[in-house]
C-alpha cells in the first residue's frame, strides 16, 4: 500500500471519527447506531434516487475521464 493511501485513509478514520463524537458525544454506541439507521431508514426514497444518480455521475466520469489517462500513461510501445 502506498504511503499517500494509507495516510489519506487514516485522515478519513480521524474526520469519521470526529464528527461522530461531535454529533453524538460519548453515548451507547448501539443507541446511536440504532438512531443512525432509523434515520437512513426514513429518509424519502427521491434522496436515495439523487443520492445514486450523483454516485452514478462520478463513476462514469471516471470510467471515462481517468482510467483511459491512467491506461495512456502506463502502455509503452
């Protein structure tokens, strides 16, 4: 694993990890995932809809945009 990944993954366990004793504090870890998941599971299905569109935006935008760069980079004649 490259260093640049695995210190961009431990920024991001940080961050989680701070904004979730920010929102929640030290509470029950059960209760709050309890409460996480009662509000993903009340949330309107158009957020859920938006919420993939925008996912699927990006995924082709790098099926398309990043991958045939990286592919002319690494092919040698």
């Amino acid at each position: 694993m490259d260093r640049r990944v695995l210190f961009d993954a431990l920024l991001v366990v940080v961050g989680g990890l701070v904004a979730y004793t920010e929102t929640f504090g030290f509470a029950d870890p059960r209760a709050t995932m309890r409460e996480i998941l009662g509000s993903l599971a009340n949330l309107d299905i158009r957020v859920y809809l938006v919420l993939s569109g925008l996912f699927g935006i990006a995924f082709v935008g790098y099926l398309v945009v990043y991958l045939p760069q990286k592919d002319a980079r690494t092919i040698r004649p």
